[in-house]
C-alpha cells in the first residue's frame, strides 16, 4: 500500500516499465510532469480501490505481517515501496478480475524490488469477485489466491535498468527532459555500469 500518493520526485517499482519503455510518446512526457511536480495524476479507478483494500488483507490471510516497508536510494531517487514480506521474500499483491498473468511491467517491478531488497520475490495474485468490488470486507477465499515466484535477472538489471535509472534521476535533478539521444552520450562514460554494479551489489 503507498502511503504517500505524491510521485514527484521519485521513481518507484511500479514505475519501471515507463522507464524502460519508449520516452518519446505523450504517455511517458505526461508522467515525466509528475515526476517534476508540474503535473498530479489523481485518477482511482473501482480496481485500484478494491486492490488497495484487499492487499492487507491477503497478507494477513497469507501469515505476512511485516507489510508497507519503503528503500530509498537518493543518488537515484528510487522509492521502493513493498507490500509484504519476510525474512527473505517479497510478497507483491495484485489482485484481478480475470485470469491472470505475469506481465512484463509485473516482472520488471519485482525485478526492481528484488535489487533494492536483496530477497526473493513472489507475486500474489488474487480474483477478486463481483461482489467483492462492492464489499470491500468479504471473507479471503484460499482458493483464489496464486503464488508466481520471479526469478531475479542481473543482465536485466545492470545492463538495462541501471543504466536509464541512472540517467533519469540526472535529468530530474537538472529538470531537463530525457531525450534517447541524450541518453546515448551519457551511457558513453566507460565506468558507469561499474560504479552501478558496485552501489547495488549486482
């Protein structure tokens, strides 16, 4: 659950996939306005109400109590806001009306969450019902809930994600506009991935 709701300034797990995606649509210039704090997105949909209110809920059913941990790295302003875990996994809710998949932005949060932890991580998803999106206190149903453990990819993380989060929290902290240019002169400097790796223990 996030407590704070202001994203400027910080890049979360969540956000990944907009960082690893393409930086030239008006999708990723829109959320790059949150993230200077020019724009706020207040849009709360009916399912991320119910997935908000049933993720304590599935934690606690799950026997995870130690839930709502926040990492920051302020050299990156990665914000790293978890849902549950223990002594060493992570436990990310997502709850769904249909079947439901890993998806590629699902994998790349935890892959994110998995580097700023050092612990394993798992998804867990649960249906939720009709009923369910009315009643936010109906009894947990063991029978819908699913475990998906991630694996945790280094080439992904050193060689893909790194690399751009390091050149976006530069651009934030100048209040410049990412460009795949920029990027490319930056990426240049030889030792980046090193220190990178070094700082993270990649």
């Amino acid at each position: 659950m996030i407590r704070d709701e202001n994203r400027a300034g910080w890049f979360g797990a969540s956000d990944t996939a907009r960082i690893m995606g393409n930086w030239d649509t008006l999708t990723f210039r829109l959320w790059w306005l949150e993230k200077l704090g020019i724009r706020t997105n207040r849009i709360k949909t009916d399912a991320m109400q119910a997935g908000t209110a049933y993720e304590h809920r599935v934690l606690s059913f799950i026997g995870i109590s130690k839930t709502d941990r926040q990492i920051r790295y302020r050299i990156f302003r990665l914000r790293v806001n978890l849902d549950g875990e223990d002594r060493g996994t992570i436990s990310e809710v997502k709850t769904h009306k249909d079947d439901f998949k890993v998806t590629k932005a699902y994998w790349q949060q935890c892959q994110v969450e998995m580097l700023a932890t050092g612990k394993k991580c798992r998804i867990v998803s649960y249906r939720l019902t009709e009923e369910e999106y009315e009643n936010f206190f109906l009894p947990i149903d063991q029978a819908r809930i699913g475990y998906w453990p991630i694996e945790r990819d280094d080439q992904f993380l050193l060689y893909d994600y790194l690399p751009r989060l390091a050149y976006l929290a530069g651009c934030l902290r100048r209040r410049e506009t990412p460009t795949k240019e920029g990027f490319s002169e930056w990426s240049k400097f030889s030792l980046f991935r090193k220190i990178l790796s070094l700082y993270f223990r990649v």
